[in-house]
C-alpha cells in the first residue's frame, strides 16, 4: 500500500469535476461552456474537503463581500486545473466552487477552492 493510498482511505467526500471547453451547436454555432455546463471530466471521485477558512472580507464602495476559501485533496493522479468548476459534497452539503493552482505532492493534490456563491 502506498502514502497515496493510505491517505486516499480517509476520504469521506466526493467532488465531480466539470472543464470549460468549446462545443458546436447542431446550427453550426460554436459556443464556450463552463461552470456546470462544462464537460464532466471527474464523477463522485473519493476526495477530502477542507473546513472552510470563515471568509474574507472584501469591502468596496457601496457593498461587501465574504469569499469563502476551502482545499481539495485528492489522489496524485487527479488532474484538477485552474478554472474547473468542482461539486464537492460534505456531510450531505453541496458546495460549487471554482479551482485554483494545485499544489501536487507525491502522495495527493492539494487543490484551492473559492466558492461560488451564485451557484450553490
């Protein structure tokens, strides 16, 4: 048994991973798909959601916002980019975010996660 797996064995959640990619309507129209309607590249595969950080405060003139940061590990062999969008559910919540830069180790990735508001 590898680090990889013995890490993978504590995964209680599971993410499914959709990839922005261009499509051809059936009127010959190309069109450029993301977030959920995007390409599924990863379907409930065994993942570890982190806590959430408690958010950011980000002020500007007339309003404010709080971005809420999470991290994804999942195994090495996961290939999660910067501008996926990844389903992670927890406990039986659901959370759209959006991926930043890995972070890939030998044993798992280590995958920034800001959530996506507008579309949980």
């Amino acid at each position: 048994m590898t680090e990889a797996d013995i890490l993978a064995s504590t995964y209680t959640d599971t993410c499914t991973v959709y990839r922005p990619h261009k499509a051809v309507q059936p009127s010959g129209e190309s069109v450029f798909k993301k977030g959920l309607e995007g390409q599924a590249v990863y379907e409930a595969i065994p993942c570890a959601l982190s806590s959430p950080t408690g958010g950011k405060l980000s002020q500007g003139r007339a309003t404010a916002s709080v971005d809420t940061d999470f991290s994804l590990f999942v195994r090495p062999e996961v290939d999660i980019q910067p501008g996926d969008t990844v389903v992670a559910v927890r406990l039986g919540k659901r959370f759209v975010c959006g991926a930043g830069l890995p972070e890939r180790h030998p044993s798992h990735n280590n995958v920034p996660l800001k959530l996506q508001k507008d579309k949980a």
